[in-house]
C-alpha cells in the first residue's frame, strides 16, 4: 500500500524531534513505498494531494494535530486516498476516538493490518470537517486559543477558566430534520464523533458510520453547576446530565442573532448567523489501527 506520510512542520511536536526521522525507522521495515513530504502552509495541500492521487498513493497521513486532520481530511472526502493519522497535537481527538496510541511509534505500528473502511463526514455552510463543530462558548474558546500564545491542554484551561466567567449564553433558533424549536444554550456541538479532544467526550455515543450527527446541546449552567459539567465531559457521561440534551440528525440549521465564532475539529471560523449543517454518509476513507473500540 503505497503510503505518503505529510507532516506539518508547525506542529509544536515536530519541531521538538525529528518525526521524519522516527517514521523512516518505524517504516524501514515495510515492503511497500513510502514518502515523507513537509508542509508549512494549508494553502500548498490542494496540490500535493491531487499529486498523490495522481501518482497511484492509496493512504495519506495527517502528520500533526487536530487542525492538520482536518485540512487534510476535508480534502480527501469522496477521493480514492485514504485518510490515515498520525497524532503529534496536543489534543488529537479524532485520533482518540478511533483508537489510535497517542505515542508516535506505536501508532504507526497499530495499523499494520492496514485495515481500511469507509465513514461518514459533515459540511456547514459548504465547509467540510470531520469530527466536532462548535457554537457557543467551545467555539469561542477556540478562537481565544487561537491568539493564547502557546498550546497545549494547560493553556485551553486556563483560557476556559478565564472566560467562562464572563461568557453569557444565547439564544438559538434550532431545526433538525424539519422539526424546530427554540433554545438558550451556552454551548451547542455538532458531533459526527465522540470527542473534542484530550478525552473530553462531548457525545461519547457517536459513530462516525451511522449516517447521523449527535447534536449536543447544553444549558446555561451556572457557575457551581460548571465543575460537574467538566467532569462529566471527561468521565464520558456528559449525556446522563440533566443539563445536556442530545438529539441526532441529518440535516441542521441553526440561526443566532449575529455572525460569530464557530470551530471545525477545533479550528476557530467567523460565519454567519444561519449554519446550514449537513452529514456526508460514507464519503471518506480511513485508514483504522488494527484494534479498534470505536468508529
């Protein structure tokens, strides 16, 4: 299978060792053709894939974190290459939610079997992404730790801490499969899989192979109520809080007062005030670890 491994030089683990270096040893052993690629700019990815498909590729790695996956992925959608990850972010919650070890070395090794399936992916607005999109206090968080300076899960808290105490919710008008309704919520998540990041499992039942999207919605929850919240978010029990409401669907839209911050896999957008969300059944290919405990 012959594999290109694209590696983002701006990853904060990259440029601590030699990744290049450890996927040529971890691979040295392969009888199939490999190529390790670098790229610094988003805007150069267009033209490396289509290269890749061009030349007879069948996997392509997102050597980095969630935002590379997501680059990459969105780029691979309804094409012949698989999507294949290796983790060196800070948070890598597609990654985690496939299962993949989060230590470089072994997560090349975990996909030996060279297993590959087909799963869903999603689209707002005509903007593809493949695992979480936010409204609400996450997408605003994201957007402030875009700017924060440095990465990293200390910094997200930190950034979290700060702004949840001036952070006020809004109100939503909301329709799911041509059912509508209208809420106030701090934080609205459209989830195609299970988690943000670092474990923190916004709708742990989610399948990336069901054709639906779990839409989590939760409440204006004070201050006191937060911590809870938290460590159900990281038991993996957020859905049993009486504050939480998960419905699923294929077809979202969400209107607000004014544009405003979203994000896609963590990656924060401006848009507008009306999010036309849609999934993509079986659109991308993946490449799984050979054990897996969920898709």
């Amino acid at each position: 299978m012959k594999t290109l491994f694209l590696v983002n030089t701006r990853s904060g683990t990259a440029r601590k060792y030699d990744i290049a270096a450890l996927i040529r040893e971890t691979c040295s052993d392969w009888t199939t053709p490999f190529e390790i690629v670098p790229c610094q700019r988003k805007e150069d990815l267009d033209s490396i894939i289509s290269d890749a498909e061009r030349d007879g590729y069948d996997v392509v790695y997102a050597v980095g974190g969630d935002g590379t996956v997501h680059e990459i992925a969105k780029r691979l959608v309804d094409r012949n290459l698989a999507l294949g990850i290796l983790p060196i972010g800070s948070g890598n919650g597609f990654a985690r939610h496939i299962g993949l070890p989060m230590n470089a070395r072994a997560s090349i090794r975990a996909c030996g079997a060279r297993r590959i399936v087909t799963i869903d992916t999603a689209e707002v607005n005509g903007i593809g992404f493949l695992g979480v999109m936010g409204i609400g206090f996450d997408a605003w968080i994201a957007d402030r730790f875009a700017v924060a300076g440095s990465r990293g899960f200390m910094t997200y808290v930190r950034v979290g801490v700060r702004e949840v105490l001036t952070y006020r919710a809004e109100e939503y008008d909301i329709e799911i499969d041509g059912e509508r309704w209208r809420e106030t919520a701090k934080i609205i998540t459209i989830a195609n899989s299970s988690q943000y990041g670092n474990d923190a499992r916004i709708a742990p039942h989610a399948s990336v192979q069901d054709g639906l999207l779990d839409v989590v919605r939760i409440a204006d929850v004070s201050l006191l109520a937060a911590p809870m919240i938290a460590w159900r978010l990281f038991r993996g029990t957020i859905d049993r809080s009486p504050a939480v409401k998960t419905t699923r669907g294929r077809e979202i839209t969400i209107r607000r007062a004014a544009p405003g911050p979203v994000h896609l896999d963590g990656e924060p957008f401006t848009m507008p005030e009306t999010l036309n969300v849609r999934i993509r059944p079986a659109s991308l290919k993946l490449l799984l670890p050979d054990v897996t405990s969920m898709v």
